[in-house]
C-alpha cells in the first residue's frame, strides 16, 4: 500500500530563514511525487513535479530514492509563503492518476 | 484554475437530509475526482471517474455516490448526511500533460448540523 507522511504539522519560522518541510512515502514501484500549496481558504495548487525538477517561488524538491523522501526546500522564507503545504504520491502504474496526499504541514512565517 | 468551478462553495444542511454538490470543467477533461479535506487527515479521495458513466471508488466512498452523465459535470451526493461528513469537498481533474498532475476547484464547504 502506498502511504505519505509529513511528520510536521506545523513549521513556525522567521522571515529569511530556511524552511525545510519534511516528506516520507512508501510505494513499491516507481512514484509520481509532488507538492501542493493552499493559501488561507483557497483551492489547492500545484507547486513542484518531481519530473520537472523545476524550482517555483524560490522552492525545490528533491526526489531521494534511497530515502524514500521528496523534502521540500527554501532558503529564505518570505510572509507571503506562509500556507499549507500537501506532499502527495501517484502511482507510475497507475492508470487512473490517483493521488494519495499527507495530512499536510501548516508553514507560518513570521517577520 | 483550469476552468473549473463548484457550487455551492457553502452550504448547511441538516442530518438526514440529501445533498448534492456540482463539479463543473469547461476544458473537456476525461478525469475527474472528488476529495474531502480534514484536518490530520489531508484529502482523501472520495470517487473518480474517467468518462461519461464510468466511476469507480476511491479510499473513503462510503455515504458518498456520484455521478457523470456530461464530460462537463461530475456530482457528489451524499444520500443522507450525516455530521461526519462535515468537511470541505474539492473537485480535481488531470492534467494534460501526460503525468499524473491534478488541478484543483475552489471547493464546498459543507457542514452537517
């Protein structure tokens, strides 16, 4: 069974500091790895793809096979990026793109 | 947004009562999922559906059916609510791109006296 696990549900940091927001699965195969961000009472959206290797607002992620691990990094939090943030996993087999999401971690940042 | 808007975005109702909440796209996607957020618990998926008339179940579905008889509308129903179902309700669909990427409606906010 496939499983995400964000051990922290709140990160409280200062404004120019790093953020780290920790990420752990379990999937037998090949993942489909991702995260999302949710401002106060708005939808979902989609930050980093693991495929893309892209970085977006400043933030990156690496996919740690070994570790089983897709942290979530900045290296200096800005207010604006306080929000919940949603690791989440999809199957490479799976054909019906399911997504199986962490319970999330609430990133407060202060000035 | 990926055009896609849900109605209502709030709604009360009492124990007992049926409920129905719309998805609606505008960008023909074959995907479509209904998710409800709790707190600790992050989303769970509820159903999903490929196409017209095919739905499967997703992880949490009991209480829940849904329907899609247009590419365009995807409908939860909750046949008789009950307080536990008081959540928040997102819709999704599947990116285009050929990953497994969803994109997310504003969601309905739903509580269940």
């Amino acid at each position: 069974a496939q499983r995400v696990t964000q051990p922290e549900k709140l990160l409280s940091v200062f404004k120019g500091a790093p953020v780290e927001l920790k990420c752990n699965y379990s999937y037998s195969g090949s993942p489909e790895l991702f995260w999302y961000v949710q401002y106060s009472r708005q939808r979902l959206q989609l930050l980093l793809r693991h495929i893309s290797r892209e970085s977006i607002k400043g933030f990156t992620a690496d996919l740690n096979k070994g570790e089983t691990s897709f942290h979530l990094k900045k290296p200096f939090a800005q207010e604006e990026d306080s929000a919940m943030y949603y690791c989440a996993l999809s199957g490479s087999t799976d054909s019906w793109g399911k997504l199986q999401f962490g319970a999330g971690t609430q990133v407060v940042v202060t000035p | 947004d990926a055009g896609i808007t849900q109605s209502p975005r709030h709604k009360v109702t009492e124990t007992g009562t049926p409920v129905t909440l719309r998805c609606h796209q505008t960008e023909n996607h074959r995907y479509m999922y209904w998710y409800r957020q709790d707190p600790g618990h992050g989303l769970r998926l509820i159903h999903y559906s490929y196409g017209v008339k095919d739905t499967d179940k997703g992880e949490v579905s009991d209480g829940y059916s849904v329907s899609r008889s247009k590419t365009e509308d995807f409908l939860l129903t909750l046949e008789s609510a009950t307080s536990s179902q008081t959540s928040v309700y997102f819709c999704a669909i599947r990116g285009t791109s050929g990953g497994n990427e969803q994109f997310f409606g504003p969601g309905t906010r739903l509580t269940v006296l």
